[in-house]
C-alpha cells in the first residue's frame, strides 16, 4: 500500500507540474483575461470588407478621449488610407472614452485579435490623443500581441502625461480617462516603467503648438519610439490637437511609417507636404463638423458628468509591477 500510495502522488506530481507548465506560461504570454463581454468587445470593431482580403497592412484606428471613431476618422483617415490601397478598422472605446483606460484597453487588445485573424496578416494601429496610449498598453502588457502588429503610431498622444489635465482635475474632480492621463500619474507610470516589447515599429507623432497635450517634448515622449513633431518637416506650421488626426505632414508621417520597415523617418517625407493642409481624399467640410461635434462633446458637462470622479482608479494587479 505503501508503495502504491507513493507512486499515485508521484503521478499526481508529475501531472501537476506539467499542468504548471503548460498553463501558467502560456498565460502570461497571452496577457491577462479580459473582463469585457465578448459580445461587446465584437459590436465595437467595425471593419472594410476587403480586410478578409487584405493585400496590404490593415490599420486599425483608434479614437480620442470625448470622440466617436465617426468624429475623429470618418472624413480623415478612414477616407485616405483606403485610397492608397489600406483596409481600415475602428474601435469604438466605451462612454466616448471618458471611463478607466484599463477598459478600454481591452477593446484594443480584441482588434488586434481579430483583424489579424480575419486577414492573416499583422496590423498596424493608429491613435489619436488616448487612442495612442492603447496600443502601447496593450502590446506592454499581453505582450503575446507584438507578432501580431507592424507599427503603433501615436498622433498627439500623451505618452508622458498632459498638464492639461493636471489644470483639468485640480479641484478634485474631473473624468476618470483625464485622471489616468496627468503628469505622474499612475497609469502613466506603469506605461512608462518597461520600453514596449521589440518587434513592432513605434512611432510618435506630435505638435509643438498643441493646446491640449503639452508640455513639448516630454508629453508625447515614448521611450523606445521615434519621436518626431511636425514641425521638425515644417517648422512654421501651427497644428492643433483636433488638427493632428487630419494635418498631411502628420499623414505622411503616418505613410512613411507604414510603408518602410522601422519608425517614421522625416528625411523620406516628399517634398511639397507642407504646402497642404489636409491629406489627398480627405473631405474638409466633414472634418469641419466632425471637429466641433467632437468638440462640443469633450466640453459637454451632460457628456462627462456621470464620469467625473475625485481621483484616479486602481491599477489592476497585472499592471502594478510588470
């Protein structure tokens, strides 16, 4: 009895260990469960139809805080990039944005799935204000995804805070996303603390004149990116932060990024770019309208009300050490 007590709890050992082993790495290689119905995460990836099909990297735009991805691509990117050949996806992040960046994250991280299943190919993203802090999140934090994705592109994006929100959240109150995004702040923190895994190509796109995300250069500073403004291309040019998710030098950047292997590179950029505003085939009267719906939107008391908070969310546990 002996003998046969002591070989079952070998055995049941042996299946131990290899149950730990075949679990618990591939866990952590895939990042940690999304919380998120799946339902949801599905209604919110909006697709071409010829992403099936792709025969070039299909672009995944993700929007801005206190937009929709019809506000922030519709007349812009997602009118351009299909012109020169690129299928385009949007994710439509929760609440416009307003709520914890840990949740919408995760929308992120379904696209990326899903878009290089549907195509068998990698993908490359392309965020706007928050909408390129995602991108890095994810790819930090399931870093399973980095042999799904070519590059992650940032237009405007706060990579190392804003003190706009810093002014924002003074008295104590203001949205949950706003919170997330000030000068040492946690999130911020925890994005910042690791370089993102190698291979993806990052690159950060930003505007010296930029209103909403400043100071220049540290706010849209990312380690292990090529951090480029469109003013190293143009340096007289005045863009805006609305104007950063249409401005044509921003645009060629994007291009160049996504048509050489490695980051934007602003010696490829062609000449004559700074002689035009806006991108061949996007629609200005749209980006118009676009622009102040988003607009009156983000300074929307009845649109950010319900998501005001007095401080910022908790990390989740995965973020707080890795």
């Amino acid at each position: 009895m002996r003998r046969s007590g002591s070989r079952l709890l070998a055995a049941v050992s042996v299946v131990l260990s290899v149950l730990a082993v075949s679990v618990v790495p591939a866990h952590a290689a895939s990042g940690p469960p999304l919380r998120t119905p799946q339902w949801m995460l599905e209604q919110a990836l909006e697709c071409d139809a010829d992403v099936a099909e792709a025969r070039r990297t299909p672009m995944i735009l993700v929007h801005g805080t206190g937009a929709t991805p019809e506000e922030n691509w519709s007349a812009g990117y997602a009118r351009a990039l299909p012109r020169r050949g690129f299928p385009v996806c949007t994710v439509e992040l929760p609440e416009r944005a307003l709520v914890d960046l840990q949740v919408s994250v995760e929308y992120v991280v379904h696209a990326i799935r899903e878009v290089s299943r549907l195509s068998g190919r990698e993908v490359s993203l392309i965020g706007h204000s928050q909408g390129g802090l995602h991108p890095v999140w994810a790819l930090r934090f399931w870093p399973g995804l980095a042999d799904r994705v070519e590059d992650a592109i940032g237009l405007a994006s706060p990579y190392g805070g804003t003190q706009a929100t810093d002014l924002q959240c003074r008295d104590g109150s203001c949205t949950t996303a706003y919170w997330q995004m000030r000068q040492g702040a946690d999130y911020i923190r925890a994005l910042r603390r690791h370089t993102p895994p190698e291979g993806v190509s990052y690159t950060s796109i930003g505007s010296r004149t930029d209103q909403l995300v400043f100071p220049a250069p540290q706010a849209t500073s990312l380690p292990g990116a090529r951090n480029i403004f469109v003013q190293d291309v143009c340096p007289a040019r005045p863009v805006d932060h609305l104007a950063m998710a249409f401005d044509n030098v921003a645009f060629e950047l994007v291009l160049d990024a996504v048509t050489h292997p490695g980051p934007a590179d602003t010696a490829r950029i062609p000449p004559g770019t700074c002689t035009q505003l806006y991108a061949p085939g996007m629609d200005p009267l749209r980006l118009t309208i676009g622009g102040l719906s988003y607009l009156e939107a983000s300074v929307s008391q009845d649109v950010r009300g319900s998501h005001e908070t007095d401080g910022e969310p908790a990390l989740r546990r995965y973020a707080r050490h890795g």
